[in-house]
C-alpha cells in the first residue's frame, strides 16, 4: 500500500470510534476515546516512537533526536465535535505517524528530537472550556477550568482523573520555549476557500483567538392566547433581534467571525410566552481588539434591546 491509502485506511478505521449516529462523534475522556488513543498508539509505534500518556491524557510519540537537540512537536487532536468529520484533527495525528514511519523504512533519522502530540480536549464540546493540553504545554492553563462540568455533571478534572490523568501534575506539562523548535499542524480547512479557489493546500497566517460569552435575556412568561402582542415582554424576541444583530455586524467585516450554535428557551412551550432566553455567544478573530472590540458593541447592543418598549421589540 502507498502512503496514501494507509492513511486513508487507518483515517477509516479510526473513524468507528464513535458514538452511534451520523459522522464522527468522539468526546474526550469516553470510551471511544479510548478506543482512538489504542489506534494511534498502533500508528505511533509503526513509526519507531517511545509513547507514553501524560498527565493531561495527551498521547505522546517521541522520537529523541541528537543529544542536546530541541524538539520540534508536530500534533493535532483527537477529539470531535458531534456528528464531525472523519479529517477532523485526526488527519494531523495520522499525517504525522506516517512522516516519521517514511523516515524510519527509509533508514533516516530527524536531526532533531521530534513528538507527535494527540490532543485530548481542543473541541470544547463536552465541558464549557477546551484546549487542555495545548494550554498546559503553553503553561496559560487556568486550574479552576478543573471545577467546570458537563452536562451530567461530571467535571473536568474528575474525567482526567478517571481517564488516567493527572490533575495534580499539569503546572508540571509547561514546556520551556528554549528547548522548542517549534510546532506544527496539518489540518483540513474546514471551509470553502481553498476548494473554491482550487488550491491544495494553504499555510495558516495567523490563529483566531475565541471568546465564549453566556447571554441571557429574561422577559416575563404567560399564555400565548389571552396576553396582548403590545404587553408582551418575549424574552426569545429579544434574543433573536441580538442574534440577528450579531450576524449583520460581524458580516460588515472579514476580521470576526461570530456564532450564535445553540439556545435555551424557558418554559420551551408551544403555548407560552418565554420568559427566559439563554444562548452562548462564540466571537473569533486573529486580532485581540477587534474581538474585544466587537464583543463591548454587541453588549451594548444587548443592554439597548433589554431597555426597549414591548412593542418596540
């Protein structure tokens, strides 16, 4: 088999490691989870790596290059949003496996030390935060995203623990940037500039920075056949204005990218005024202020619909 085709047979085989349903669904710290970490396992031993778990359930393959030579980390995760792609992440984990496995059948050597690093938690899918291990390496993790829980009320640092991590001996993960070449990524686009463009492959310019906000707009509930449309106070409304507001303005420029994914709606009935409206709000940009800058505009744009009259709303 060519490079190629072990690449898509293992991508293909990786790939049932999902829950049940359409597309790939594989949440950090899970049984399928698991399940991935023994393939890659497999990839990384192929390719003559030393492997090992740390403490932030980073799978890790080493290949030790001349003494005192840096390291160059190549990775990408593991993990996956649900009903996500098959390339999701993983494509960079396996890419990654066969450079080295080329190199090894070749009778090469890196002339650096080189490790292959599986990611654990990048989507942030399954608890309110993400990018655990790259933040630990980065020495930026806060420890009080451990507290943080699922929706079964599972946190994330009783998942590491169960999983085999270590809580206790992240701080310990930092890497010094002295003794880093650097690091590298191969993933899929994810978008439709470089299909559209007819271009192979594109070289990152720069990195989004994200930020998570938690929006509320609170109303007040009552039946949707006696209260009068101008003495309604609909919480949903309201949001749908906002949510309507941030699409129009992040629209404006090619520098944000603003999502509203999802929406809770109290008492969620067909026959009620809500009276409660909960939704995230995820801004990106590669520019720190103009992510905090669009982010202090849509909050004042929040707190103006909030004032408005009923029936302005």
């Amino acid at each position: 088999m060519t490079f190629g085709e072990i690449a898509q047979s293992r991508l293909h085989e990786i790939a049932a490691c999902s829950q049940a349903g359409d597309g790939v669904t594989r949440l950090p710290f899970t049984p399928e989870h698991r399940a991935a970490l023994d393939q890659i396992r497999g990839w990384m031993e192929a390719a003559g790596l030393q492997v090992h778990m740390d403490a932030a359930a980073t799978l890790v393959g080493r290949c030790a290059g001349p003494e005192g030579s840096k390291t160059l980390l190549i990775g990408s995760h593991q993990d996956s949003v649900p009903g996500g792609g098959r390339y999701d992440g993983i494509m960079g984990i396996a890419l990654a496996c066969l450079a080295l496995e080329k190199i090894r059948r070749e009778g090469l050597a890196p002339a650096c030390s080189v490790e292959v690093l599986a990611f654990a938690d990048e989507e942030g899918v399954r608890f309110p935060t993400a990018l655990l291990g790259p933040r630990v390496l980065a020495g930026t993790f806060d420890a009080a995203a451990l507290g943080l829980a699922d929706r079964d009320g599972v946190t994330l640092g009783a998942a590491l623990a169960g999983f085999g991590g270590d809580p206790a001996r992240l701080a310990a993960l930092r890497r010094d940037p002295a003794e880093v070449l650097g690091y590298l990524e191969v993933h899929i686009e994810q978008g439709p500039v470089l299909e559209r463009r007819a271009a192979a492959v594109g070289v990152v310019t720069g990195i989004c920075g994200i930020e998570r906000n938690a929006i509320r707009f609170t109303g007040e509930t009552g039946h949707a056949g006696t209260v009068p449309m101008a003495d309604r106070r609909d919480a949903l409304v309201a949001a749908s204005r906002f949510i309507a507001a941030v699409s129009e303005q992040a629209g404006q420029t090619n520098s944000i990218r603003a999502t509203v994914g999802s929406i809770s709606v109290h008492p969620d009935a067909v026959n009620a005024i809500p009276d409660r409206a909960d939704f995230p709000l995820e801004v990106r940009s590669v520019s720190n202020e103009a992510r905090q800058g669009f982010t202090d505009e849509m909050r004042a744009l929040g707190n103006r619909i909030a004032a408005m009259p009923c029936h302005s709303r």
